[in-house]
C-alpha cells in the first residue's frame, strides 16, 4: 500500500498574467509504515504537494493516487482519499476551531459518521497517542502553547484513523523539548505502520529520521532516494537553498584523502570509523 505520485504537474491562475507552474513533473512514492522527507528551499513546491496528497489541490497533468484510489473528483474520490491521508499544516492554528480540545478532536470522526458509542473512546486515544491528557480536554484548543497546539491538530488528524500523516514542518516554532517530543511521537507512529509524509527545510532533520529523501528544486524532483545516496548526490552537485551538514562534507573530504569513513552527519559515527582507520 502507498502513495504514488507520477508526472505531477500543478499550475496556479492557468490562462492569466498570474500563471504560476508550482510543480513540474514530481514523481516518487511514500509506502505505509515507512517515512519520507521532502526537502527544498522556500518556494520550491514543498506546501503545494503536500495539498496534493489528500486532494486539497488537484493536479494540472499527471496523477496522484492512494493505495490505488485516484485523486481527483467524482465518485467519492475524494472523500475516500481525505479518510487515508491527514493533513497537518506548518501552522496549527489555521486548522483550529472549536471551543475546546475535545471537540476539536472529535469533529473529524463525527463528520466521517463515527458512531457515538465509539466516538470518546478513538479520541482519547488520538489524544493519549499525543501525549494530552484529559485535564486539557476543556481548554480551548486557541490558548494552549505552540508545542500543545500542534499535538492537538496532529490528534485531530488521527482520530479519524488516517493511513498516512503528511505533516508541513511540523517543527516550525518549537523549542528544543517539544521538537524532540514530536518526533518520537511520529516515530512511534511510524513504527505502528502509519505512512510519514514529512515536509521540510532542514535537511539535517531529514537525514537522521528518513527512510527516503525527496530534494525538490523550483517544482522538480531534483534528488530522490536513501539518506546515504543523496547525500553522495548531494556532495557532487548543488541545490538552491539546502544546506549540507558541515560533518558531511567534512566527511567527504576524510573519504578523498583516503579514510574508510561513511557520508555520515553524527559526529560519532564519524570518530569511530576514523578510530578503525587507524587501527587498520
């Protein structure tokens, strides 16, 4: 099962001064239990995919489907599509609105017609996955830290029972605690075979938590493949805007003065293959 986007092509304001071409031919695909970043520079297409993945946004040419349903409309497509896939934007308060926590979670398995009996039980699960408890059922989803916003918008995305979790920078803003919560959160999603759709900039993020990497460059698939491949590409070539970590190329110039060293961005990865270098 997955998520296979093929030839995608999406051109806002067709026809007038404004046309734009936001993506131009992105290909790749995003398996269940599996996670994949999307990198790139501001403006190279990144938000306008992720809409794509739940049909927000319909393609211009191309195709987008999820486990063999076609995104497009008509015939319920759309509906079944949006069940699979949730969205979760750069800025949780655009997709807050109730007037407390709970409700919030609660509206998207209501409006699919989850039967009440079982209504409670999946949204203080959605909840408890995300780590909110119930003294906060009752706050207002508005007033609650940025770290607790944005656990609460993922929880309302997961109580709908979602396949996949396309998440647009979901990092954007936190401190240093509530990052890392985040991310164990989405590993431990991950690992409970939800599909990680994961949006960013930062290309050190993607590299420590992907399975695959797709590097995007003013609307095309520039790169896509394991960490290790791009980051091989990535020491070769240049991208607009991504920044290689400055242990990679360190790396990279260990391995041309002859060191047996990985392309690798943890700095003691990097130390004890330089320690069997020399024992050898």
């Amino acid at each position: 099962m997955s998520i296979d986007v093929k030839g995608l092509v999406h051109v806002y304001h067709p026809g007038t001064p404004l046309e734009t071409k936001a993506l131009d031919g992105v290909t790749f695909r995003a398996e269940r239990g599996s996670w994949v970043a999307v990198v790139g520079h501001t403006g190279s297409g990144k938000s306008t995919l992720a809409q794509h993945l739940n049909g927000l946004l319909l393609p211009t040419e191309g195709s987008v489907t999820v486990d063999g349903i076609e995104v497009r409309r008509g015939e319920g497509s759309l509906r079944k599509v949006r069940q699979k896939v949730g969205l979760v934007f750069q800025y949780p308060e655009q997709q807050l609105f109730e007037e407390t926590v709970f409700k919030e979670v609660s509206f998207g398995p209501r409006n699919w017609g989850v039967p009440t009996d079982t209504l409670n039980e999946r949204v203080e699960e959605a909840l408890g996955l995300v780590g909110i408890g119930s003294d906060l059922f009752e706050a207002s989803p508005l007033r609650l830290s940025g770290g607790e916003k944005r656990r609460v918008a993922i929880a309302s995305v997961l109580s709908s029972g979602p396949d996949y979790l396309v998440l647009d920078e979901p990092t954007a803003g936190l401190d240093s605690p509530g990052r890392r919560q985040l991310l164990d959160l989405l590993s431990n999603l991950k690992a409970l075979g939800r599909g990680i759709i994961h949006i960013t900039h930062d290309m050190e993020l993607a590299l420590g938590l992907a399975d695959v990497i797709l590097v995007l460059d003013e609307g095309r698939s520039a790169l896509w493949g394991r960490p290790d491949i791009i980051l091989g590409e990535l020491l070769e070539r240049d991208v607009r805007g991504l920044v290689i970590p400055d242990m990679v190329r360190f790396a990279g110039r260990l391995r041309e003065l002859g060191y047996e060293v990985p392309l690798t961005w943890e700095p003691s990865v990097l130390a004890e293959a330089i320690d069997r270098s020399h024992e050898r």
